[in-house]
C-alpha cells in the first residue's frame, strides 16, 4: 500500500514542505510522519484530512502506518 499523502501530494504537485505550512507542523515533523518513523495525532489527521478535502482520511493513513511498521518491524 503507497502513503497515501505522498500520493496525494505527487498527483497535485504540491511539495511536502508547502503541506507542512498548510497543515501548520513542521517541514522535518512531516518528513517524519511521511517515513513512517512518527505516528500522527488525531489532529494532524484531522488538518490532514481536511487540506485535502477528505482524500487522505485518517483510516486510509492508520492503515499505511500499520503496515509500514510491520515492514520496519
């Protein structure tokens, strides 16, 4: 399963550091959570959720997160 931010920013050609302002966190705090390395708070899904009007939902995100770790585990 891609990250589903990732995605969504490559399809509409917006850098992860223009996200991090828009979402109001960190360009390296975004790096992070992009990695896998971070799991994100209910608020950081919830600005994520709505900067992109709803096409990275929280499920979708927990779901990538899960499997990430699994890999990483």
């Amino acid at each position: 399963m891609p990250n589903p931010l990732k995605a969504y920013l490559a399809l509409n050609d917006i850098t992860a550091a223009e996200f991090a302002k828009k979402i109001k966190v960190s360009p390296s705090y975004l790096s992070r959570l992009m990695a896998g390395e971070r799991e994100a708070d209910v608020s950081t899904l919830d600005r994520i959720e709505r900067e992109t009007a709803g096409k990275v939902r929280p499920d979708l995100w927990i779901g990538w997160w899960r499997k990430s770790a699994k890999e990483r585990a």
